[in-house]
C-alpha cells in the first residue's frame, strides 16, 4: 500500500525525489504518512481536496480487498 501510495505521488508532483511515505501501525489501522517538497503540496491535495480523496479511496479500495483499514495522511 505504501509503494502505491508512493508511486501516485511521485507521478503527481515536480520534484519526485522529495516524496517520501512511511508505514505506521495504530491498533488495527495502517497509517501511511505522506511528505512532498513544499511547492508540491497543492499538487498533492488538489482543488478542494479532491486529489488527495482520490488517492485515500484507491488506498482503501485496496486495503479493503487485503482485508485491512489504512488511513493516509498527509504532512510536511
């Protein structure tokens, strides 16, 4: 999840080499933690946050077929 998380990003923004995904785990709940250059954060996120709800419902679209929750956020 967090290689397709990743590879969204990477493809989504100017600077890939600044994109950066980490795996957590919170009880039952994968939390993958997203961080882009600065410049790139509107790209990320999308107007009114639709970039960043689609790349969450292909996440878990995913970790529902796997049988697990997944969450993703988004820092800087």
């Amino acid at each position: 999840m967090r290689e397709l998380v990743e590879t969204i990003a990477k493809a989504l923004v100017d600077d890939p080499t600044q994109v950066r995904t980490t795996e957590e785990m919170e009880e039952d709940t994968t939390v993958i933690k997203l961080t882009v250059a600065k410049e790139d954060m509107g790209r990320i996120i999308g107007k009114e946050g639709r970039t960043a709800k689609a790349i969450r419902t292909l996440l878990n679209a995913v970790s529902t077929k796997d049988n697990k929750k997944a969450v993703l956020k988004i820092v800087e």
